[in-house]
C-alpha cells in the first residue's frame, strides 16, 4: 500500500537533507563505512536519502518505509554506540598545513548534536508512518505489527 499522507514526505525530506549536509559529509564519511559495509543497511539508508524527491512524486509502499526507519534507527544506534564514544580519538589529529582543519573540526565537534537531530527526525517518522498505519488499517492489523525487529525502533534512537 502506498503512504498518501502529505506529512511522511515532508519528514523524508528533511531527514535526507539533514544526513547529507551534517551526517554523510567528506569528513564524516570514513568514519561511517565501517557501518555501511553491511550492505543491506547501507542500501535502505541511501534509498531514504539519495533520492527523497522520489518519494514526494512517486509515494512509498508502507512496509517498505518500515524497513527504511528500522535501517536508519540502527545506523543511529550503531554511530552512537561504535563511532562517537572514539571519534576523538579515530580522528587524531590534523595534520599541519590542513587547508580543511577548521571544517574537519567542526565537523567532528557537532557530530553527536547532529546526530542527536537525525535521530529526532527519524523517530518524528516512525510515530506519523505509525499513526497513519493505524488510521488506514481500520479493524484490520497494522503493517507495523508484522515487521519482524520493528519493535527495537524505539530503543536505538533513545540516547544511552
């Protein structure tokens, strides 16, 4: 079933933009693929990401969004738990004559906060596409209900 809810697009835009201009940047990046390595992961987050316009014009299938959220709420978990305790110390330090340093810096300096906002907005996406599932579902069982491992959303966008 495809989303018809104006709302959901709107969260996908911003959740794209948001990943592509603070989180996916040319600093950011070599620390991430040790988690975009897993390829299924990776594939359902840049689905979300790459081409969020797509969904605005062309709608979204329902379960298809689930497993979306459910891959963007465990990088958030993955990022929090493997990369941001050692980012200080995964990046080391800049080297002299670094024409990028202060962008490198800032980069790495608000990467928990820009984090801390990705994962808002995606938790902001889990709770409509919820509510409209419900809605539309009627006296009949919600999509979300039969999305195996759906019901972890919720723990990994919760800060630890």
């Amino acid at each position: 079933m495809i989303i018809r809810d104006p709302a959901i697009p709107e969260i996908v835009l911003k959740i794209a933009d948001h990943y592509n201009t603070n989180i996916a940047t040319r600093f950011l990046r070599p620390y991430l693929a040790g988690i975009l390595a897993d390829s299924d992961l990776s594939r359902r987050i840049s689905d979300i990401t790459d081409h969020p316009e797509a969904y605005t014009s062309q709608g979204i299938h329902i379960d298809e969004l689930y497993l979306q959220i459910q891959a963007l709420a465990r990088f958030v978990y993955l990022v929090r738990t493997d990369i941001l305790p050692n980012i200080r110390h995964m990046a080391g330090p800049s080297t002299p004559g670094d024409s990028n340093k202060v962008f490198r810096d800032m980069a790495i300096s608000n990467f928990a906060s820009n984090m801390l906002v990705f994962a808002d907005y995606v938790n902001e996406l889990y709770v409509q596409t919820v509510q409209y599932d419900k809605e539309i579902s009627g006296n009949h069982r919600p999509v979300y209900m039969s999305i195996p491992g759906l019901e972890e959303v919720g723990r990994y966008l919760v800060e630890n």
